[in-house]
C-alpha cells in the first residue's frame, strides 16, 4: 500500500520526524501536493484545519489525521477521518500502519476514530528515532514542558515533564548537515528540569557540534526571559553564530502574566532585555495582545513595554488566539481599540514590530492559502 505525507508547510517538520520514525519500521512516507495514495496522512494545525476539513472527508484513501489541533478535537476529527492520532506519533503511527495493512486496526493505543478513543501506552524515547533522515529538518533536542501558561498546547501534547534527546543522539543527526537548528520549549533547559538550568549540558551540547554553525536561542528555539541570564548569555555569544535572543514576553501586566500563569514577571522581561544588548545580542521579544480579560490598564502596560523593547531590540506581536484543549480555549479574545491598532501600524512602519494583531489567521495564511510554520 502506498502511503503517503499531505505536504502542508506548516507541518514540515513533523514530516521529517515522522518520515525518520516510519523508515525506522519501514514505511516509505512519500509527499504529496494532494490526497493521493492508499494512506494519506495528515498534521493539523487550528488554523488550516477548517481549510482541509473537506479534503480530508472525501479524501479516496484511508486518511490519518494528528497534530495538535487533532489531539486537542479528537472525537470532532474522528467524524470526517479515519483515524485520529492523539499526541505523538513516532511510535503510533508505525503501529496504526501496521494494523491497517494487516486488517487488525482495533483499538491501537493513541488512535481514536468514530467508535472511541483508546488511550496511549507509552511516551517517546527521542532517543529511539533519529531527528530526521531522508527529509532533512530541525534538531529537536528536547520535548514537554513543566509550565502551564494557560493558552499553550505544548505541555497538553508532549507532558509537564522535560525529555531530552542525549547529545550523541543530537551529534548523530547534526553531521548530515552545515547549520545547526534547534525545536525546543525553551533551549536553555536542555539537559535539565525545565525549573533550575544546568547551563553546563547546554555548553557540552555547543563543544560537541563544534563543527556545525550553532543558531540558538531564536525560532524555533526561543527561551524563557527569567532564563536570560548573564552566563548563558556568555555561552551563546562564545559558541554560536547568532546575534539575536528571542524569548516570550507575552504580556506588561503583571496582573495578565499572573492569569495566563507564565510563571515570570514583566521586570523579568526587561532584564531579559537589559542584559542581550549589554552582549551585543538582539533581543526579539514574543507579545501577546487580546487577552480574555485584558483591561485598557493592562494593554496600556504592554503598549508601555512594547515601546520600551523597541527602543533597542524588536517585538514579534500576536493577536490571543484561544486554542483547543488549553484552560483559555473557550475563551473569547478581547477586541483591540482603534488607537492600539494605529501604535501598532506605526512601529511595524518603522521595522520595529512583526507579526499581525487583528485576526489570528492573517499570521498564518501566505498567497497560496497555505499555512506558515508556527
């Protein structure tokens, strides 16, 4: 049976971790503009779900669907596909595979469909699986997430405990190419907790892809701003050849970064801030705008800090976008007021701000109709 990858650019990613996973089993996953093939497999996202919908219901083969949004809407997703993935894929996917072409796909664990969901049996050793193979792509060094901010799918898709893949395991997949990317909630947390750093790991991980240009700390691998510290600030200036630190923000309202629990506080940000330019790095700050809740004070505090970060580095601006199976996502984002707006325009103009901040879809959606990495 020929199985095969619908090419969706937002998932690009995930189809070279998943592509590495099935050749480990010895599924060929082969890319497609279309749904074509036996099997088509798809990685949804909230916002190109409601474009592929339809695709997928009068798709001509079996179709899988997972990513975050369809863990997060399993039994909405069950009633136009297949199967349904639930959470990560690496090992299930393989074993659905196997199910089907062997006509014994009942009740694979981490796989729902219309008749019910049977939950997960395990989690994934990264160790097990290469971070990519034929499909080159990002080297995601560790997964889940102990925080809980309110709005973030993360720690509902991969755990509230950090993984991390071993540094020979990262070495391994870093000599197939020349620059080193990183997928990671927070890469300063590599090798630790994801609560105290053991900044010493992250500075064995550097010495040992010596021979690739390291780019860290910026997408996909931002960090936390309370983690912005001087020592390792000191090993990303030494060993990588990035001048830019992107680190969430999200909010210059204590009283919101209290309510999203972000775990840290707007002065955290600003020493974020402080210290990067002090090393001749760019700060890039995350922000958030629209907040359920968000009173004028507060979004006067984040226009406030918004200014105060552009006077010396850049703001990446997101306008809240409630997600599924997070504690905001019935949630109903707060209407930005016109002269927010017009703030906003002003320091896109002069390069400072990027991003959009009216509706959610705008960020993701190009010309094509296809959707942007997130």
């Amino acid at each position: 049976m020929q199985v095969t990858w619908r090419d969706i650019r937002a998932a690009r990613n995930t189809f070279a971790a998943l592509s590495a996973a099935c050749g480990v089993a010895g599924y060929d996953l082969i890319p497609s503009d279309s749904p074509d093939g036996d099997i088509i497999c798809y990685s949804l996202n909230s916002i190109n779900e409601p474009r592929l919908r339809s695709e997928i219901r009068d798709a001509p083969g079996i179709t899988i669907v997972g990513g975050p949004h369809a863990s997060a809407c399993y039994c909405e997703v069950a009633e136009y596909a297949d199967y349904v993935i639930v959470g990560e894929g690496e090992r299930t996917l393989p074993r659905l595979l196997d199910a089907i072409i062997t006509g014994s796909a009942d009740k694979i664990p981490g796989v729902a469909t219309k008749d019910g969901y049977t939950p997960v049996d395990h989690s994934v050793l990264l160790d097990a699986y290469p971070c990519f193979s034929r499909v080159k792509g990002y080297l995601e060094i560790s997964r889940g997430c102990p925080h809980a901010c309110a709005y973030c799918q993360t720690p509902r898709l991969f755990g509230n405990r950090m993984r991390h893949r071993s540094i020979d395991a990262i070495a391994a997949s870093a000599a197939r190419i020349s620059d080193a990317r990183f997928v990671t909630p927070n890469a300063l947390a590599y090798g630790s907790d994801g609560r105290k750093p053991r900044l010493e790991k992250v500075e064995a991980l550097f010495r040992r892809l010596a021979g690739n240009r390291i780019w860290f700390g910026t997408f996909p691998s931002e960090v936390r701003p309370e983690w912005v510290t001087d020592e390792a600030l000191d090993l990303i200036c030494t060993y990588t050849a990035g001048r830019k630190i992107h680190f969430g923000g999200q909010s210059g309202s204590d009283r919101i970064l209290s309510l999203i629990r972000r775990g840290h506080t707007r002065s955290d940000v600003e020493e974020a801030v402080d210290r990067a330019v002090s090393h001749g790095l760019l700060p890039v700050v995350d922000m958030i705008v629209g907040f359920p809740g968000e009173s004028e004070e507060d979004l006067g505090m984040t226009i406030d800090l918004i200014r105060q970060i552009t006077r010396y580095g850049k703001v990446h601006l997101h306008y809240f976008m409630p997600l599924p199976g997070t504690p905001l996502g019935g949630s109903t984002p707060q209407p930005l007021p016109p002269s927010a707006e017009k703030i906003f325009g002003s320091l896109a103009l002069g390069g400072r701000l990027t991003g959009y901040w009216t509706d959610p879809g705008r960020r993701f959606l190009n010309a094509s109709g296809d959707t942007e990495d997130i």
